[in-house]
C-alpha cells in the first residue's frame, strides 16, 4: 500500500512550510534531555523543551478509517479486503491533488492527511466522501469515516505528534461512525459559513468526547 504516499510526493501536493526531522534527531533530543533529567539539571531540560516545541507547526490534521469490513474480510478473505483499500486510494488521488493537501502516511487502511489550510482540508474531506457514495452505488461499500483536528504539530518523518494528532485520531477512529465527518471545535470556528453548512455542533460529552466537535451532515449519492 505505498503506491499512495508515492503518488502524495510525486504530485507535489505538500502545503505545509515547515520541515520535519527525522526519528535519528528526536533519539538525540531526548537522550539530551533524559540526561539533564537525571543530572536534575531543570533548566537544560527546559531548554530542550524550548527546543522540542520550536519544531512543531501548526497545521490541521486529518485522519480516516475505514470500517464495516472484518465480517466480510473473513468471507471473502484478505485479497478482497486489499482490493478494497485500493479502490479508495484511487478515489483519494486526484482530490488530495486537487485540493493541495499532503498525505503524510498511510497506515492499513487508515489515512494520515495534514494541510496548513484547514479549510481546503474540510474541503477535501468532503469531496472525497462525495466520491465515495458514488461508489457505494456502484455495490463498492467504501464506509469511511474522518476526524480533522488542528493545532501544533511534531512531524518526525512519517510520523506525527501532538494533541492535534490525538484528537483527529478519536474523532475519526474512536467517535466516527461510517461516512461521517467529525471536526474539532478549532476547525469548524475558523470555517466560512458557506462551509459550516450541513455542520451541527455536538457538546462535550456527546458520544463521551472530552471536547466538543462539529458533525457534518453525511453526503447524499
């Protein structure tokens, strides 16, 4: 399954300005400040704090799973279950360059999505579920469902790190239901109101979130 981050990088669809560093470097940060810890040296472990925090970026993150398929993986077996992740990596491919947003990995039929526009990443999230219905009737049931979250962000090669991380992961894997698009408080206040359309505000608590969320209203086929 790595024919889509391929696809991500060849296109040239990043849009997030900073640099990320790799799994070596953050080794190195921490065993700075695992050894100013155990010195109990408090401000150079600050300052490696400084330092860590001075990596991340803010951008808004979005992250997708796809569900319904156990049952039927087991009847139909693991070709047919590829298959079907395939199937939506194609229809992710032109919409992620359409919309200029970057995928940064992806994990078993799990998508990992960022921009520094949460906007165009709303935008993109709705279009892609859109395409979906229209395979649903087709008789391909592509059943995703998203979480978009911003906030700063540690990227340490493929991998992604911070609150914002945290919560577009319970938004989409955890709170989603199939074909259902959650969004942190954060991004829907900084939407237009031409893209909060279809949006209702959930408080917290509604299905036992920590936070409240925004959900949009499932695309019609």
């Amino acid at each position: 399954m790595k024919k889509l981050l391929l696809f991500a990088l060849a296109s040239g669809c990043a849009t997030t300005s900073g640099v990320s560093f790799q799994e070596r470097d953050l080794d190195r940060m921490l065993d700075e400040r695992i050894a100013a810890e155990d010195a109990n040296d408090e401000a150079r472990a600050a300052a490696k704090d400084t330092e860590l925090r001075g990596r991340m970026q803010p951008l808004a993150v979005f992250i997708s799973d796809m569900s319904g398929f156990s049952k039927l993986t087991r009847e139909k077996g693991i070709a047919w279950f590829l298959a079907q992740i395939r199937r939506m990596e194609r229809v992710a491919e032109p919409l992620m360059a359409k919309h200029h947003v970057e995928l940064v990995k992806q994990y078993g039929d799990d998508l990992f999505i960022v921009s520094d526009d949460a906007a165009r990443l709303v935008a993109f999230a709705k279009e892609f579920l859109a395409a979906l219905e229209v395979e649903k009737a087709k008789g391909h049931a592509l059943r995703v469902s998203i979480g978009i979250a911003k906030g700063d962000v540690l990227r340490v090669g493929n991998d992604l790190f911070g609150d914002a991380v945290n919560r577009a992961s319970k938004l989409g894997e955890d709170m989603g239901e199939a074909e259902e698009l959650l969004l942190g408080i954060e991004v829907f206040d900084a939407l237009s109101p031409e893209a909060k359309a279809g949006c209702v505000v959930q408080p917290e608590g509604a299905r036992d979130s920590k936070f409240p969320f925004a959900l949009c209203t499932k695309p019609q086929s």
